[in-house]
C-alpha cells in the first residue's frame, strides 16, 4: 500500500530530510519506507510545493493510518519540529489522496 505525504513549507524541512528521518527510526521503517516522489503536476494547493513523500507500506491493516501518523511525528520531532502538526487529506484530480501535514495555526 502506498501513502502520498506533503509537507507545509512553514515546518522547514525538507523533503529528503524528512525521509532521512523516517528510514532512521526502526519503527518508522518498520511499518513503511519512506522515499521522495517524483514530482507532481504543479502545487497540491494551500500553496505547498510540488515536492511530496511516498510511504510504501508492506502491509494494510485497521491500524496502519495511526501508526503512519505517529511516525510522522516522530520523524518530524527528529527534525527539531517540537509543536504537533495538522493533517489535511486532498485529494488529485485523478482522486489519489494526499495528506497534508501542516504547521498547526495559534
């Protein structure tokens, strides 16, 4: 199973360290790999670049999307993003779904 993620520009960082930071933490590489797409057509909108992650899971199961999430957290805080982040689905004009993880406004 395949996850989209964009990452809001406002959490400076950047793509590739955030997959750096995903494939270093055991658990993390544990429930998905984590690896930059290719890059879209244009902006997923709310003005995040045309940068985004893939998350291959091996396997699907009920908890997955939880775990995928914590994980996010995690390779964010490994990062230095100390504040929770948001987390939008869009969907493409094809109806693949993106999560959009964003700086949490207040």
């Amino acid at each position: 199973m395949s996850y989209q993620i964009a990452l809001d520009p406002a959490l400076g960082v950047s793509a590739a360290d955030f997959v750096a930071a995903w494939n270093d933490l055991s658990e993390c590489r544990a429930a998905a790999e984590a690896r930059v797409a290719e890059p879209t057509r244009g902006e997923f909108g709310l003005g995040l670049p045309p940068e985004a992650i893939q998350l291959i899971a091996s396997a699907a199961t009920s908890l997955l999307a939880s775990v995928l999430w914590d994980c996010v957290k995690l390779a964010l805080e490994k990062r230095g993003v100390k504040e929770t982040p948001e987390k939008v689905e869009i969907y493409l004009p094809d109806g693949t779904p993106v999560y959009v993880v964003k700086k949490r406004k207040g």
